[in-house]
C-alpha cells in the first residue's frame, strides 16, 4: 500500500473528512480542559461527569423520542445539575466537594440506568454512549465548532484566572478572584464539551480524547502553557491516526482514537526524558 492510499485516499470520503475536523475540533478544547482536570486532580471527577450524563439523555429519549437536539439538552441538563449541584453542596453545607459529586453522580447514574432500561430500543442511543465519528452529521460538526471555539476564546480570555485557580486558589481568592465563579465556569465548560462529544466519541469515551493528551503532556511539560499547546497537538495527532486506523483495521472510530492516544501516553510513561518510568529505573529503581 503506497503512502497516498494509507494517509490520503481515506479522506477522500466526506464521512471520514467529516470525522476528523469533529474529534480534532473537540480534540483542542479537550486538550485544554484535560490539562486543568489533570493539574486539579479532577480526572476521576471528570469520569464520573461524563455517565452522569445517561439519565439525561434517556429521559430526553422518553419524553421526545430520536430527536439529536433532545438528547444533547437532555445531556447537558443532567451534566450541569450534577456538576453546579456539587460545587454549590460544597459551598453551602459542610459536605467535601468529591463527596458531594459522588453522591449526586451514582443516584444520576442509577437513574439513567432504570430510565434506559425503560427505553424501546436501545440501538441508537449505542452511539451516544461509545460513539460513532464516521456517523457525524453537519449539526454535530457545527455544535463541535461552536463548543471548542467558545472553549478556546475563554481560556484565552481568563487565561490568567485558570491559571491561578488551578495552582494556587487560595491566592487567587485572597487577592480578589472570583475563585468560585472560574471554578464552575470550568465544570460548565467540561459539560458542554462532553455533550458536544457524544457523537464523536460517546459518553463514555469522550474523556480518554480530554485525559490522555493532557497525562502525556504532563510528563512532557513544566510550563502551563506549554503544557496547554503540548496537549492540543497530542489531541490532533491522536485523532488524526486514530481515524485512519479505524479506516483501515475496520474497529470502532472512538475507540480508535482512545487507542492511539493511550499509545501515545504509555511512550511518554515510559521514555519521557525527564519524568519517564526508564529513566526513574536508571537513576535507582522505584522509590
């Protein structure tokens, strides 16, 4: 197979074009964000986030049917009630805010799971849990354009204030930031972007395209911002390969992409030259 029909040829579909403009425009918001869940040591909270939105969605599906813009509404509500519910339990009673997003998290889970098992059929809404990028439409792309541009102008905007809740919040509340603001601003923003990404990659891989570049990057990068650009680029290029390779191999197209970037990140576990688990063993072994 020549170089032109193992990288080109595939993308002379629309299906496939359309595919990966979607998981690459995610992939820079998604890059983002996973740095700040990542640094905040918010990725497990992240996880739990992305089923939270199942109740949502299955309700939407009861109560509307198959319509698309139904079920990211759907989506959406579910997600901000369970990520501004925790943050405002945290705040108003004496209730941690990892508890207080378990709690919410497992009785939304537990509702989308008895509203799913309620549902006619449940072949569709497949899709929206693992997700299906060759099946991305023009709304889809549109929605994803929106979300990662919002994503990008306002992490370009609040640079400054991300920067300073996500390393030192105590800081930037004593000098006069709205610590409480930016933090749920970011809750909302990982929500949209998970809503926006359930076609693409599904509820419940959409945060391996949000994790995996920032963990990479992480190994990589000492500099927030170079962390920020490290992560956007490992993004693009693992959804790029990771089209192709669902293209070529026949396999899932979200699960694709989590396959190359998990690759990506086990390089980086391994060889990153100065926080890799090789060079730790050469210097002495594990601590």
């Amino acid at each position: 197979m020549s170089p032109h029909d193992l990288l080109i040829a595939p993308f002379s579909y629309e299906f496939m074009r359309r595919g990966l403009l979607s998981a690459m425009l995610l992939g820079v918001s998604g890059g983002l964000l996973g740095c700040v869940l990542v640094l905040r040591r918010l990725a497990l909270m992240g996880d739990a986030l992305s089923h939270s939105l199942l109740p949502g969605i299955a309700a939407a599906w009861l109560l509307f049917g198959t319509s698309t813009v139904a079920l990211f509404l759907g989506g959406l509500i579910a997600g901000l009630l369970t990520a501004l519910g925790s943050a405002l339990l945290s705040r108003l009673t004496r209730i941690k805010e990892d508890a207080a997003f378990g709690s919410l998290f497992i009785v939304f889970f537990g509702a989308g799971v008895a509203l799913t098992s309620k549902l006619p059929t449940r072949l569709n809404l497949a899709d929206f849990l693992f997700g299906n990028v060759l099946g991305v439409s023009a709304a889809d792309l549109w929605l994803a354009a929106a979300v990662s541009g919002g994503t990008a102008a306002l992490f370009a905007v609040f640079y400054r204030s991300i920067l300073l809740e996500t390393f030192d919040p105590v800081f930037h509340r004593a000098t006069g930031g709205r610590g409480g603001l930016v933090h749920m601003g970011f809750l909302t923003l990982t929500v949209l972007n998970l809503v926006a990404a359930m076609q693409t990659m599904g509820i419940v891989l959409a945060l391996g395209l949000f994790l995996l570049p920032a963990v990479s990057a992480y190994l990589w990068c000492d500099r927030f911002a170079s962390m920020l650009l490290l992560s956007i680029g490992l993004a693009l290029l693992g959804s790029a390969f990771g089209i192709l390779l669902s293209f070529h191999a026949g396999l899932a197209s979200g699960a694709s992409i989590v396959l190359c970037l998990g690759l990506i990140f086990l390089v980086s576990a391994l060889f990153s030259p100065r926080y890799g688990a090789v060079r730790s063993l050469w210097r002495g072994g594990v601590r």
